[in-house]
C-alpha cells in the first residue's frame, strides 16, 4: 500500500508541475514572444514543460500498471496533458482520496 501512494504521490506532483508550465507556456511565454517579440521565454519555458510532458506521460504509465487502471481512466489522464487545467482537473477527480 504504501508502494501505491508514493506512486499517487509522485504521479500528483509531477501532475502539477507539468500544469503549471503549460499554463506559463500559454499564458506568459506566448504573448511574450508573439506580441513583443522576446522568443527566450517559448524557448526555455517550452523545453521544460516538454520534459514535464513527457514524465508525466511517463508516470500515467507507471501508476496505471501497479494501481491496475481501467482504460477510460488511463485515456482520461492522457487527454489530461494536452488540456489547459487537465491535470488539477485529473487530480481532482480521480487520485484525490
């Protein structure tokens, strides 16, 4: 049991993270580089939200293996990462316990 939740846990996290730079990507980094014209902030801010992407996907993986995921669950935190909000919306509904 105690398996299961530092996978929850860390899954949680990593969850969050990845949600938080998608949403500065989106929100700050964008305009920053197509109103005013200052691209470093798409290029750093993309290139960690990007291996945040990937680790989450990662941990979808993980977590749906040892905590024995149905599939809907499992599309549902995939279709999680690609939606703004997705992630505290998954985590909300289905990790929180």
């Amino acid at each position: 049991m105690a398996e299961k939740s530092r996978t929850i846990n860390l899954f949680r996290k990593i969850g969050y993270a990845e949600g938080v730079s998608f949403l500065l990507l989106v929100a700050i980094a964008m305009p920053l580089k197509y109103v005013f014209g200052i691209p470093e902030a798409v290029r750093y801010l993309g290139w960690a939200h990007g291996i945040l992407f990937v680790v989450y996907c990662y941990m979808v993986v993980q977590a749906a293996q040892e905590l024995r995921w149905p599939f809907g669950k499992i599309f549902l935190a995939f279709l999680a990462a690609l939606l703004p909000f997705g992630p505290f919306l998954f985590d909300r509904l289905y990790l929180r316990k």
